[in-house]
C-alpha cells in the first residue's frame, strides 16, 4: 500500500516508452509495407501507408523524451 504513490510515479514513464516502442515499430512496418505493395501487387501505396510512417519519427521523439525524463528523475533524488 506505501508503494502505491511510487508506482504511480512509474507508470507513465513505462507508458511512454511502451508508446515509443509501438510508434516506432508501427512506422517502420509501414515503410516495409510501401516497398513491399508494389513488388507484391502493381498498385500504388495508399495514402493511409503513408501516413502511418510518420509514426517512425514519432516513436523516436517519444523514446527520446522517455530517456531524457528518466535520466532527469534519477538525478533529482541525488540531493547534492
């Protein structure tokens, strides 16, 4: 029960990380996805694929902020 208000203090972190995990490997299927369309079938990529990688660049901004807040969080409690 003690612990309850620190692993409120955790639980966004893993859930930014988590979100960057999924952003990234969302973003890099979708860029698999667009060389792979028009090898598999002789249509064009949708826009839909498109769009979808921009969660590459996305997941990387959020894994960097997750690294930056972490790092931040274990330098706070040093006390000098």
């Amino acid at each position: 029960m003690g612990n309850s208000s620190s692993d409120s203090a955790r639980a966004p972190r893993k859930g930014l990380l988590n979100a960057a995990i999924v952003c990234f490997a969302v973003g890099i299927a979708a860029v698999v996805a667009i060389f792979l369309t028009p090898a598999l079938t002789d249509g064009k990529p949708g826009l839909a694929l498109f769009l979808l990688t921009l969660a590459w660049p996305l997941g990387f901004a959020l894994a960097i902020a997750f690294a930056l807040q972490s790092g931040r969080r274990s330098k706070g409690g040093n006390g000098s």
